[in-house]
C-alpha cells in the first residue's frame, strides 16, 4: 500500500513534464509558436499525416506521443464508455457543479487558472472540458479518425507553455507550476471527484463501473504527461492520494471566489429565463459541501433544502430504466441529446481549439442487483 506523505508530495512538487517542456522550450527558442499553432489547427484527427511545415521539435514530439500506452486494457475502456453512455448527463453535471468548484478550492490551482487570456472565460473552459471528455468516450478515440489523441497532445503542450511562461517571468512562487501533484490533483477531479458527485446525486454505478471510469483516467493521465508510476493505481489509492492533496492544500481565495462566480453566471444565461438562476449555487452547494462552498461564497437560498431531493428524482428515473430495454435506450438517447444540446450552447457549435500562449495575463497576481457503489467512509483516525 502506497503512503502519501508529505515528503513524497513535496518531491511531486518539484517535477513537471519533462518531454512536453522541452518541446515548448524549443519552439519558443525558435520562435515558431504562431507557425506551430496555425498548422495545428489543421491537425485535428488522429492518423493526419503531419503537414511539412511543422516546426522540427513539434514534428518529434507529435511522432512520439501519437500511440496510447502498450498497457492499456481495452476491454476495461469499453466498460468505461458504456458507463458514460449511461450516465453521461449526470457525469456532465458532476463535472461543471463539482469538479470545476473543487479545482476553484485549491487557491494556487485557482490563481492558475486565472493566469492565461483564454481560462478566463468559464464557456470556454467548460467547453474545452466536456468536449476532452465527449472524445475521450468514443468508440474511435485511440483509432485513426479519432479527436482524443490530437487535442490530449495539444492539451500537454498548453500545460507546458504556462510552465514556460510563469517560469520565464518569476511570476510564481514555487519551482514548478502545473507540477507533477497537481496534475495528479487534476487527475482526481475529474475521474474521483465525478464519482462522488454522482454518489452524492444518487446516481444508481457499480463497483465495477466506478473502476472502470477511474482507469480512463489513468490511461488520460499518462497520456497528459503524468508519470505513470505514480497515478493511483485504484480507486482506494486514489482516494489515499486525493484526501491528501486536499488537507494539504485546499481552502479559500479570492481567485476560486471569482471564478466561482462566472461559472455561476454563465450557466444562469445558459438557463432561459430567471426562475431557476438559485438552483445552479444550491446544486454547487449540494455537491461541494457547505465548507468548499463558503470558502467560494456560493450564495445561499431556499433551493439549498429543494435541490436534496435531487437523488430521489433521480431514483424514480432509474426505475422507469429498469422498465426494460425500451426505456433504457430512450433515457440513454435522451441523455445523449442533453449532453449535446449544453456542449452545442458552451461551444456555440464551435470545435475547440488548443493553442500555446504567446504571454499569460499582464495582471495575474501572486498572492440494481448488482451493488451499488459508494464511497468508503470519512477516515477520522
């Protein structure tokens, strides 16, 4: 059993992503960051062949990291994309209600996210989140004609030219920014953090199923430039591992606060209409918990009580699922079309493009039969 001390996440700490950022190094040494964003946004599928004008560096690094990892399972990532078919709306919510607030909670990643032009319009980064995770899901993501690999490969370099930057700048406070333990941080957002989000709604997921989502997420992890040795190697390591990124770092600031409230706006003018603006705060506040939500100031209202009966709707629409294969499609096909419908409103029928930043902002600062599965208890030893 791995232990998660300080010292192993304080040497986590000092290392960032040795391929990805020589490779932005190179190209702004060369500089041929715009020639190398304009050809990638051509390159968009898997199996492209690699156009001529592709700067040498970006050529060797898009060669290198064009194959998912030789240990990948693939019988074990079916299972994972029919557990987002099923679920795929209630994974959506999970994301933009849970994940993002979590990320708003550890103050440093919060600064971050604050640092560069195109994070600080909260469309585009939820945009750019449900769209990863729309190519992550399907059935040709690591085949030719796939999008998933291209826009992880693009995805690492962003993370390498914000490194490249802050570094350059001394607008930082620590050696490494986007380091190896808030990768892995990131990481446990999106696949455990998800999962308990969707406990919590009362989301009707196996053991099986709950596992076999978080080993997507290792296998995106290494592709995001994580070193494979030390992802979580199950759920039961990664809550070691999250419960102790967490104690370590989370709490309040006025980034996490600012950001929590354009997500808030944007999804109220996503909402026709004002009638239903307070349930958006009170499912953030249903999902996070009342301590992460004051820390973001999440306004309170008398939606905070009506949002708990979420998972008892949620109960009664799994029942009329289990009515048979018919409605079980409808419900799937119906979930598919909401999942679509919000990314199409996030996106404004946009692809997503990745690009490298010349500069970050000027102003950044630095100060059923089958068991359900749960959540194991709160460790209060």
């Amino acid at each position: 059993m791995h232990e998660y001390t300080d010292e192993h996440m304080d040497a986590l700490r000092l290392r960032g992503d040795e391929f990805a950022d020589a490779t932005v190094e190179a190209l702004f040494t060369g500089a041929e960051v715009a020639r190398f964003n304009t050809v990638m946004r051509w390159f968009t599928v898997s199996g492209q062949a690699l156009p001529d004008e592709l700067p040498d560096p970006a050529r060797d690094y898009l060669e290198a990291t064009a194959t998912p990892p030789d240990w990948v399972d693939w019988a074990v990532m079916e299972r994972a994309r029919q557990f987002f078919i099923d679920n795929d709306v209630h994974i959506s919510t999970a994301l933009s209600f849970a994940a993002m607030p979590a990320c708003y909670v550890v103050p440093h990643i919060a600064r971050l996210l604050s640092a560069t032009h195109s994070l600080a319009y909260p469309s585009r980064r939820m945009a750019e989140t449900g769209q990863f995770t729309v190519y992550l899901m399907r059935p040709d993501a690591f085949e030719a004609g796939g999008r998933f690999l291209p826009a992880a490969q693009k995805v690492r370099l962003l993370h390498a030219s914000i490194r490249h930057h802050l570094k350059r700048e001394g607008r930082w406070p620590e050696p490494v920014p986007i380091c190896q333990e808030d990768m892995l941080g990131g990481l446990m957002m999106f696949s455990l953090q998800v999962l308990d989000a969707l406990h919590r709604m009362g989301v009707h997921i196996t053991s099986d199923g709950a596992e076999a989502y978080y080993y997507a997420w290792r296998v995106v992890g290494t592709i995001l430039g994580c070193d494979p040795a030390t992802i979580p190697a199950d759920l039961q390591a990664a809550r070691r591992f999250s419960d102790r990124y967490m104690i370590r770092h989370m709490g309040p600031s006025p980034e996490g606060v600012h950001l929590t409230r354009q997500l808030i706006t944007m999804y109220e003018e996503v909402v026709p209409g004002t009638l239903l603006d307070p349930v958006v705060p009170a499912l953030i506040r249903f999902l996070i918990g009342d301590t992460a939500a004051d820390w973001l100031e999440v306004p309170r209202s008398r939606w905070d009580s009506l949002i708990k009966v979420a998972p008892a709707l949620l109960g009664a629409l799994e029942r009329f699922e289990d009515r048979g294969p018919w409605a079980s499609q409808l419900s799937d096909r119906l979930g598919r079309l909401t999942t679509a419908l919000e990314l199409s409103s996030l996106t404004r029928g946009r692809v997503m493009h990745y690009a490298i930043p010349h500069e970050l902002k000027a102003d950044y600062g630095l100060p059923t039969s089958v068991p359900r599965w749960a959540p194991p208890p709160a460790d209060l030893g």
